[in-house]
C-alpha cells in the first residue's frame, strides 16, 4: 500500500526547505500531492486540472521545471508556495 504524502504546507506555517529528492515524493501520483519547483520557489500544483495528475506537456511534477519555464507564468500565480529548493552544494 503506497502511503499518502501529508502536504508540507499543512504540517506547519514554516517555510520547507526541500531537497530534489523530497520534491520528487510529491508526484500527484496515488493520492499525493504534485509539486513543481521554479526558480527556487516550490509550489503546490495540486488544484490545477490540468497538472493535478502529475504529467502535462512535460511538465512532470516532483521535479525542479525551471528550464520548462525562462519566463515569467501566470499560472504560478493563482498556485500556494509551500517552500524553497534547496541548492546544490
């Protein structure tokens, strides 16, 4: 049985910090949360139809889609912030 991902903004009114690979959990797959990160900013997609399901026109959530994205979207503004990605080292 997959466990369901517990939204992070949920859990407290801090901002997360999130590395790739706890971004990647939250891939709108099995009931989970689908997240996207631009830019550094980490956003909950999860109420947008079109992306809810994890995958649209390659957008795939869990991932970091800066290099989808060089420009500024609207769509981003209507979505929550749940936190930041963390920077490589």
């Amino acid at each position: 049985m997959t466990e369901t991902i517990t939204s992070q903004a949920d859990k407290n009114s801090e901002e997360k910090l999130f590395t790739l690979d706890e971004l990647s959990k939250y891939n709108g797959e099995n009931g989970n949360y689908a997240y996207i990160a631009i830019k550094g900013i980490v956003y909950d997609i999860s109420n947008i139809a079109l992306l809810r399901s994890g995958k649209h026109h390659g957008v795939i959530s869990g991932n970091d889609v800066t290099k989808l994205f060089p420009h500024a979207i609207n769509i981003i503004k209507r979505v929550k912030v749940v936190g930041k990605l963390e920077e490589d080292k």
